[in-house]
C-alpha cells in the first residue's frame, strides 16, 4: 500500500488525474469509508504533516472536500426530483 501510494503521488500526472476525478462516480458506500478513515481517532493531521509534507495534507484536504460534494449534491439531487 505504501509503495502504491508513493508511486500514485510521485507520478508527474497526480495533480491531472486530481482534477479529472469522476465526482459523480462516488457512491455512499466510498464516501463513509473515506470519511470513518479521515474522522478516525488514529488519524492526526498535524502529524501526518510533519511526517509526510504538505502533499498529503492537501490530500486530505481534497478527500474531505469530495465527501462533502457528494452530500450537497446528493441533497440538491433528492431537490430536484421532489421539485418535479
């Protein structure tokens, strides 16, 4: 997993594949994984950033923001078809 990771960070594409991530492929089931491992008690951001820079830190940052887009989305989503 390590080795994966550095590799997917070191890549000179990372930021490209970022921006081109298909947001609305996310599904429930992703977002409270992702957001149970980001609220996890184990997880400390502080340290996180001293260990590994701030490339994971804007990492994290970018994961918590995806999980919020799917929540206001899948609420103007449920809007839009009571509205009809």
């Amino acid at each position: 997993m390590v080795l994966f990771s550095v590799q997917f960070m070191s890549g000179g594409s990372l930021l490209s594949r970022l921006w081109s991530f298909p947001m609305d492929s996310l599904n429930e089931e992703t977002v409270e994984f992702v957001q149970a491992l980001l609220e996890s008690d184990d997880f400390e951001v502080e340290l996180v950033k001293q260990t590994c820079g701030t490339l994971v830190t804007g990492l994290y940052s970018w994961a918590r923001a995806l999980c919020s887009y799917y929540s206001v989305n899948k609420n103007v989503i449920g809007t839009k078809v009571h509205l009809r």
